[in-house]
C-alpha cells in the first residue's frame, strides 16, 4: 500500500509557505511562481496556521470586493486545516480529500509541515497503484514471470 511518505519521496519535500501578516497578492504570485493551486501559512516559529487556495481567493476577494495587494492573508486563509501524516495511504487521503471536499493536505510531522500533497498527486499514484495490479493479475493468469 503506497503512503504519504512514498509519495513525497518521488515528488520531493519541498514546502511553499507564506507569513499570515503577507498580502493576499503576494501568495497568489508564489502560487503562480511554483504552479502550485495552494499556499502553506506559517507563523515565525514556522508552525502551521493556515492554508490559502486559489478556492479561498476566488470566494474571498474576489466576490466580496476585496483587492489582493492590501488584504493579509490571515483575514481569508482557511485556518482549520486538515493535516495528515505521512504514514497516511493514498486510499486514505482519497477518502479523507472526497468526505471534506479538500484538494491540498499538508502533511505534518511533530507539528510542522513537511509537504502537501494535491489532489493530482493522489490521483497519478491510485492510477499507477491500479496499474500495477493489473500487471501482476495478467502475469498470474498468463502464467507469465
């Protein structure tokens, strides 16, 4: 079964954070920067406080007039945050992604992140997992090795 920890092995550890006191237009650069669809929100002792999504923007900002240069992303940020560890299986995330209709999971070790999988991630490593398994039934069946 394909973990978290798998997963961020492959894909690397890299974290993209940003400080709550930070302007929204200042996360959305990072997340255009990195091509990443959400933002870790960390305080100064770089513990987690929040998450920001393009979702967050949208809804935010956006529809209620705001402009992104002068708002703080602490004041749209989604603070309770859904983390996991990285012990965590992909058919877990899956589910846990699906029931609170999340497409980032910060992924935390001792209270601190250390990678976010995506809900793309999630996806490519079920598919690679099927594919796997499909493999290894034909090779049983054909008798092939």
């Amino acid at each position: 079964m394909t973990t978290v920890r798998d997963l961020l092995n492959a894909k690397g550890r890299q974290v993209h954070a940003i400080a709550p006191e930070a302007t929204v237009f200042d996360a959305l650069k990072l997340m255009a920067d990195r091509n990443i669809g959400a933002v870790l929100v960390v305080d100064r002792e770089e513990r987690l406080v929040g998450i920001l999504s393009e979702r967050d923007y949208a809804r935010k900002v956006v529809l209620h007039g705001h402009t992104s240069r002068e708002t703080p992303v602490s004041a749209i940020m989604t603070g309770s945050v859904v983390c996991i560890p990285s012990e965590t299986t992909i058919d877990e995330c899956m589910g846990l992604m699906t029931v609170r209709h999340i497409r980032h999971l910060p992924v935390t070790e001792n209270g601190r992140p250390v990678g976010m999988v995506s809900i793309g991630d999630i996806g490519r490593a079920m598919i690679e997992n099927q594919g796997f398994v499909i493999d290894q039934l034909e090779r049983y069946i054909t008798g092939v090795r």
